[in-house]
C-alpha cells in the first residue's frame, strides 16, 4: 500500500479561556470588561484582577492546557489508528492485535521472575503469586507494544497543533538580563541558589546560552525556599554585587563554590575586587531584601510549586518534571520558528513596550 504522510491540524475553541483567535503572543483573547465578582454592591471585572494579579490565573491556564493537550493527543492516536485500520481493511482493535502478535512474548526463566518477585510488596509464596507476575509483566509489555506503534504511526504523519499554550506575564524590569535584551528568545528561570536541583541544571542552562549565542536571552529570578537557610542572603548578596556591575560574575561564583553563609558571601565580594565595604553595607541592611521578596512572590502568584522552573518567552516547561537540555533546546527552537512570524514579532514588539512602561 502506497505511503504518504497525512496533514492533521487541530483547531480547538474552548469556552473563555481558549479560542481559534487567540492574539499571537499566546494570551488567549477575553472579555476583560465581563464582571466576575459582585462585593457590597461594587462591580468588578476581569480587567480588576489581572490589574492585581496579572498571573493570579496563570497555573489554572497552564493545568488546563495540559490537560488540553493531553486529551487532543489521545484524539490523534485514535484517529491515526482508525485511519490505517481502514487502509488494511480491518478494525483498530484487530490491527492492535496483530501488532501484538507480531511482537510475541516469552515468558520470562523462573529466574528472572525471582528477581522480580524480591520486589513486590507481598507474604505470599513465590509459587502463588507466579502467573500473577508473569500476567502483569505481559500487560506491561503489550502497553509499551501500542505505544511503539502509535508513536510510528505519529512519525509518518504531520501534525500541527492549534493549540497555544498560556504565556506567564512576567516582568523583568528589576531582573539582570544575560544576553541582548531584544532576543527573539528570553528564558526565565525561578531559582534558588542553594537548591541541589538548580545546581545541577546550571551546566545545561550554560550550554544552552552558549549554543544559542546572540538568539537567547536568559535572565535569573530568586525564589528563596524557606528549607535553605542561606538562599535569601545568597541572593541579596548577588544583587548587591549588581549594584557594583558584578551581578553574573557573582551569581556564577555563588552556583560554582556552594558556599552560602554571610562570612563566604562576603569573601566572594573580596575575590570579584568588589568595593567590600559597599558590599558589606548593602548585604548587612538587607537593601536588597526587597527584591528578592518581589521575586518570591511573583513566583507564589504563578503557582511555582518548587525551583528549578523555567520558562521560555512565558511558556512554563514541564512543570510536573524534570527539566534537561533536549526539552529546553525543543522549546527554544519552537520560540525561534515563531519569532519568524509577522504577527509574532509585532506583538513581542508592542509586550517589549508594555514593559518598559
């Protein structure tokens, strides 16, 4: 049967928060004027609370999206099993049949199934929970078996999802910006320098900006978790070293010496040839204390539930997982194709305004 690659576009208007019409920076389009609260006779609208809390709804955006997305991407498989089903004159189920068939399952030696057995959370014999394993190791198999072949029946199609993902509105008017502020790419992270998770991912974060020189601007934010005693003063103290010029030196220094406490700040400051007595001034008044506190509670309005999180022109990155360098690189690269687009760059251009303001 002749091969071909099958165009699907999926086009999804849901109710007030999603439509087909959605403004190309992501942010999809509603009725700002609508009344959403009545309080003691005062009116209020939507427009009342993004005022307020411009990302107040931002994690209910995004958990809908997902869940969106998700849906859409079962949808897909369906249709593309229905599709070659009717191709091979046969039914879905009997062509997942088939594909099972073809890939045969011998029950592993009593061995392997001993081994598997020392991990299962059971008293009983090994004799009386045997066929069980074998059943449950065969459903494991089968389920990776559909997988495989959905995903091949996904890699001969082209498929474009209409689907755009909510964009965080986040300010970077007090952030320190590593790279051309007009990049047509500005990664975001929420951090905290103590975190074990933001130190491992910084040798990706550095890559990914070397590899990308002159398209990615990359820009730290401070999300002090209450669990690290150091991470306040941490981050006081590279926006002090800001204030002398020296906030990347000093934040690179901070991620490559892990040593945090107020005496360790201060020799940083001594070995970046900082004036260690405005230095000392600024991190012992807490000046900088603010600042950060403004960081936090960004991070507390857009539903940040821990650190590392990142996000790419606003779009927030596997906010349930871990994050690598594949999954960065994948998104930049999505950011970048879309930077192409005429509508795209007139509405960077009229947010970059908007945030100057």
């Amino acid at each position: 049967m002749k091969k071909f690659a099958g165009i699907l576009i999926l086009c999804l208007a849901a109710s007030g928060l999603y439509a087909a019409d959605a403004d190309p920076a992501g942010k999809p389009p509603r009725d700002d004027a609508r009344p959403i609260v009545e309080i003691d006779g005062v009116t209020l609208t939507m427009s009342d609370f993004e005022a307020k809390r411009p990302g107040g709804l931002f994690q209910a955006r995004n958990n809908y999206y997902e869940a969106e997305k998700k849906a859409i991407d079962e949808f897909v498989n369906q249709w593309l099993l229905e599709r070659e089903a009717a191709q091979q004159k046969t039914t879905p189920a009997e062509l997942l049949d088939r594909q099972i068939k073809n890939a045969g399952f011998a029950p592993p030696s009593d061995e392997t199934l001993r081994v598997y057995y020392e991990g299962v959370d059971t008293t009983e014999p090994f004799e009386n929970v045997r066929d069980k394993i074998i059943e449950a190791i065969r459903t494991r198999r089968i389920a990776r078996t559909k997988k495989a072949y959905l995903e091949s029946l996904r890699n001969k199609a082209k498929i474009v999802l209409a689907l755009d993902p909510p964009r965080a509105p986040i300010s970077l008017k007090t952030s320190a910006v590593r790279g051309l502020p007009d990049s047509p790419v500005n990664i975001v992270e929420f951090a905290d320098y103590e975190c074990p998770y933001c130190q491992q991912i910084q040798p990706v974060v550095e890559k990914l900006l070397k590899d990308y020189g002159g398209k990615v601007a990359f820009a730290f934010k401070d999300f002090p978790l209450p669990m690290h005693t150091h991470a306040q003063k941490a981050a006081e103290a590279a926006r002090c070293a800001g204030a002398q010029g020296k906030y990347w030196a000093y934040h690179d220094a901070l991620f490559a010496n892990h040593q945090y406490d107020v005496a360790k700040l201060k020799g940083i400051a001594s070995d970046l040839k900082l004036d260690v007595g405005l230095f000392d001034t600024c991190l012992d008044s807490g000046t900088q204390g603010a600042a950060v506190q403004a960081d936090f509670d960004e991070a507390q309005v857009l539903g940040l539930p821990g650190t590392p999180a990142f996000f790419v022109n606003g779009r927030l990155i596997n906010p349930n997982g871990t994050v690598s360098y594949d999954i960065l690189r994948q998104l930049v690269d999505e950011e970048l194709a879309l930077s192409k687009s005429p509508a795209r760059q007139v509405a960077t251009t009229a947010s970059t305004a908007q945030d100057k303001k």
